[in-house]
C-alpha cells in the first residue's frame, strides 16, 4: 500500500496471466476487432436513424414527465452503484492483493476504468433519452453532442461520487443528498412547475448550450479526479464486503439462477441488524404461520413508503407519451412486483417443504394464509395506479352506467373527450375516474396467486431443450422460468388488462369479469398445491 508506483501491480497480474490461461493469440484479437466491427455495422444505421429522428422541436407536455422519468433513471443509477459497491475486486484480489503491499490505487485501478466504462455507456444513455424529451429544433449535431455530453457528465460524476461515498461517510450523505434532489426534481417535474424552464433550456441558443456542457464536464472532471485520489483511502472491510457481494452475484448470473439475487439482498439485509422479541399474537394456525411475512414488512416501512410512491410512475408514463400496451405493462409488472416482496415465507416454504411439513398445517390452508397480504399490497397498489391514471387523462371517457351485482350503479355519466394532463387537471377526475380503481381490489386475488406461484419456483432447468429461431438458439429453461408466476397473472388480469388497452365506453362487464376470474384463478391455485417443494 505504500509504494508509489504501479510497476508492482503490473508485474504481478503479468505474472498471473502467465500462470493461468493462455495468453491471448493473433486469433482472438482478430476475432475481437471483427466482432466490434460488425457490432458497429449493425447497430450504426438504427442509431442514426433514430438520431436523425430526434430532429424535432419537443412537445411542452410532455417534457415535465419525460425529465421525471430521467431524474428517476439516473436516481436508480446512483442508487444501484451505492449498493454495488461501486469498487470492487474478484475474490481472488480481495483476499491476496488487496492485504498486499502493493499500492492500493493501483490494485484498484482496473476496477475504476471498468466502472468509468460502465458510466460512460449509461451516459450516452441517458443523453440520448434527454435529447428525446427536449428535442432538436436545429442544429442537431451540435445538440447531440451536447446532451451526451451533459448525459455522460452527470453519469460518470454521479458513480465518482458513489465511490467518494464509499471511501468517506460524508462524501456518502453527499451521494444520499443526490438521490433525494433527483427525487424532488422528478416530483416537481411532472406537476408541470418545470414546463417555461424546460421549454427555455429546448430552444436554448448554443453558447449558452456551450457553457453549460463545458460546466458539467468541469464538475464531472473534478469529481472524477477526486474519487481517483480517494481509491487508497477506501476500508479494506469495505472492499471486502463488496467483493463478497458480487461474487454471490457473479455466480448467481453464472448460474442462470437470478432467483438467488434476491436471497443474497434478503440476507445480506438482516443479518446485522438486531430485532427486538415480541410475543406472537394468538391466530389460528394458518395465520400464525402467515405473521412472520406481516412483520417483515412492518420492519422495513421505509421500502413500504418507496412502494407507495411507484404507483405514480404509470401516470408519469402515461403522460410521457407511453402507449395502452405499455401502460398495461407498467401496471401488471409494477403489481406483480409489489405483491412478490412479501412472499418471503411461501419461498422458505418451498425451499423446505420437510420443514414446512413439521409445522402441522396443510399446504392448502397456508397458502390461502399467506395470500392475504400480497393481495392487500397488489390491489392496494394497482387501485393507486389506475386512480393516478385516470387523474392523469390516461383513461378514455365516454357515456357509462354499470352497476354491481347487487344493481347499484357504480359508474356515473362523464363527458366525452380527453382528459387534461395532469398539470392543468386541477382536481379528481369524474365519471370513469371514479371506477377505474375498482380493478385493483378485484385483481387482487389473481396476483396474490400469481406471486405465490413466483415464490415456489424452481431454479432454472439447464437441461430443457434449446428452441432455434431466426435470431438465435433461445434456451426454454430460463424463458419457462421467467414465465412461471407472469403467466398466472396475466390470466388473472386478463379483463383488466383488455379494458386498460381498448379503453371500453362500459366498464361493467369488465369488472364483474375481472372478479370472477381473479376469484377462480386463486382457488384454482391453491386447490392445486397439494404438497409442498417447488413449482415445476
């Protein structure tokens, strides 16, 4: 760690490569070069095709919900570096060069230029997302290059600062404080507070396009310079544990099993924390058994609030131009998403189906337990998307009476026409709007099951043939794998989901639909399991 040249670091790896797998022929350098070229050959005519594409003044409406959605990627970003690490070694490094005396900088350093690798592509990412929102009305060389400039800026700035947050706990609640703004910008954003700004910055003229993407590199620079400074003041047990970490995660990834992704970020959660013991209410034994999910989540209320706070995101796309495909998407995923987080013991379950059978409950009865509160978490979730939805004027509008089974009418009359967005809605939309939440009660039971069905699958089966298309060979185990829990809820929302798409004038027949199919598909399910272990 004290010496002061990366001589020592080279000879080493220089020696480890010649100890380890042949060195690298003519051949495969040839090969490399043809395979980068023909990825450029093919990828260069859509790329500029959708550039050139972009040479269009943006729509004011929609420029607050698309800089919402940019805001909340790169906030994703920063978040995923901090977890990451971002620093990190492969296990053999973290337990032999870095205790080493070799200088920590240098050991380190191909971690950093893969890292600033990884920022750079996500900033051209983001630039050409941030080009799409604002447009280019002229000059659209110059526009291109500037926002990937401001895009790869802002990236490779906000990953030196996730590596400043590893090595110094101040520099780390300077990273927090990034997420948080790039939070309430999105907020602010898509009430449209942002639109004047926003339409100012799209026609801005070039100097003052200049200056800002000349102070954005500055910035990023001088971050980047920091954080490579502070790569010898980085914890050896910080590193450590990063390290350890993405092992797991490179051999899960290896594995083909993204099922152990979640265990190692469960785990990796509770197991330094220490949990006060509170006496187990008295429930029948079904929920009894169904209680350890309720306190797990009642541990962790602050991923309940950032739960609550996604069902906004279908409005927000919605009203970025997304399309009723996408929304349906958006709306069937983001459920089926919310419902999964709380199926921990239904996994334990069928990870150890001799266990759950020494508890004395049949697995019928736990199941229909445990489906409780997925289902309150889904259909809660999906009632507070399709409200933002219909509050936002994603919804059609039209002529309507329904009525529930008892004849009560449950839709009122509302106006033909588009709603306005979200911005100059200026309150609760009617008609429809009252009714479209309804969806989410009633498809509750339906992804309650379907996350059931995603928490007793069994890890990806290698052994399943492998399809030949057009495109490529598509292996069947991790395609049925990924399918597996997805299937069941787009069966069970299948009313839902058609009425979100078309866009009926009635939503009646849909609703008592989508009830009786969501009712049949949960105890259609759990009828079924009539043993315990994974799901095939």
């Amino acid at each position: 760690m004290t010496g002061s040249s990366g001589a020592g670091v080279r000879t080493v790896r220089a020696y480890l490569r010649s100890r380890g797998r042949t060195p690298a022929g003519v051949m495969d350098r040839y090969v490399s070069v043809f395979c980068l070229a023909m990825l450029i050959a093919v990828t260069g005519k859509p790329l500029s095709d959708v550039l050139a594409g972009l040479a269009v003044p943006g729509e004011p409406a929609r420029m607050g919900a698309g800089v919402a959605l940019l805001a909340l990627g790169l906030a994703g970003f920063l978040a995923a570096a901090r977890n990451a690490g971002p620093v990190l070694l492969p296990g053999a490094d973290a337990s032999w060069l870095l205790l080493s005396p070799l200088n920590r900088r240098h050991v380190l350093g191909r971690a950093a230029r893969l890292l600033l690798g990884v920022a750079v592509v996500a900033g051209m990412v983001l630039g050409v997302g941030l080009l799409a929102v604002l447009g280019a009305p002229d000059q659209l060389v110059w526009r291109v290059l500037g926002a990937m400039v401001v895009g790869v800026a802002a990236a490779v700035g906000g990953m030196a600062l996730a590596v400043l947050g590893q090595a110094s706990t101040s520099w780390r609640l300077w990273l927090t404080g990034a997420v948080a703004m790039l939070l309430v910008l999105a907020a602010v954003a898509v009430t449209g507070q942002l639109r004047t700004v926003l339409a100012i910055a799209a026609s801005a003229p070039l100097p003052a396009l200049a200056a800002a993407v000349s102070g954005a590199a500055v910035v990023s620079g001088l971050l980047v310079r920091q954080a490579w400074v502070s790569l010898e003041r980085i914890p050896t047990r910080v590193l450590v544990a990063s390290s350890t970490r993405a092992g797991h995660v490179a051999g899960a990834a290896t594995s083909l099993d993204p099922g152990a992704l979640t265990w190692i970020a469960e785990d990796n959660h509770w197991r330094a924390r220490k949990l006060p013991s509170r006496r187990w209410p008295s429930l029948p034994a079904p929920f009894a058994l169904a209680w350890q999910d309720w306190r797990r989540l009642a541990r962790r209320r602050g991923r309940l609030v950032g739960v609550t706070a996604t069902a906004a995101l279908p409005a927000v796309l919605a009203q970025a131009g997304g399309s009723p495909t996408a929304l349906g998407v958006a709306v069937l995923g983001g459920a089926l998403a919310v419902a999964s987080i709380s199926t921990s013991g239904a996994r334990r379950d069928a990870d150890n189906p001799a266990l759950a059978r020494l508890i004395g409950v049949s697995r019928r009865k736990a199941l229909a337990a445990r489906a409780v509160l997925p289902g309150l978490l889904a259909g809660a979730w999906t009632a507070l998307a399709f409200t933002g939805l219909a509050v936002g004027g994603a919804m059609a509008q039209g002529d309507a009476m329904a009525s529930t089974a008892d004849g009560a009418a449950i839709v009122s009359t509302a106006e033909g026409g588009a709603m306005a967005g979200l911005a100059d809605a200026g309150g609760v939309a009617g008609g429809f709007g009252e009714v479209w939440w309804l969806f989410g009660p009633l498809a509750a039971p339906a992804l309650a099951a379907a996350a059931l069905r995603m928490a007793g699958r069994a890890p990806v089966d290698h052994s399943m043939p492998v399809i030949d298309t057009p495109a490529g060979a598509v292996p069947t185990g991790p395609l049925f794998w990924a399918a597996t829990g997805p299937d069941l809820a787009l069966l069970g929302c299948l009313p839902a989901a058609v009425a979100l798409v078309s866009q009926p004038t009635a939503l009646a027949p849909f609703l008592v639909a989508q009830g009786v199919v969501s009712g049949v598909v949960l105890a259609g399910f759990v009828w079924r399991s009539r043993s315990g272990g994974k799901v095939r």
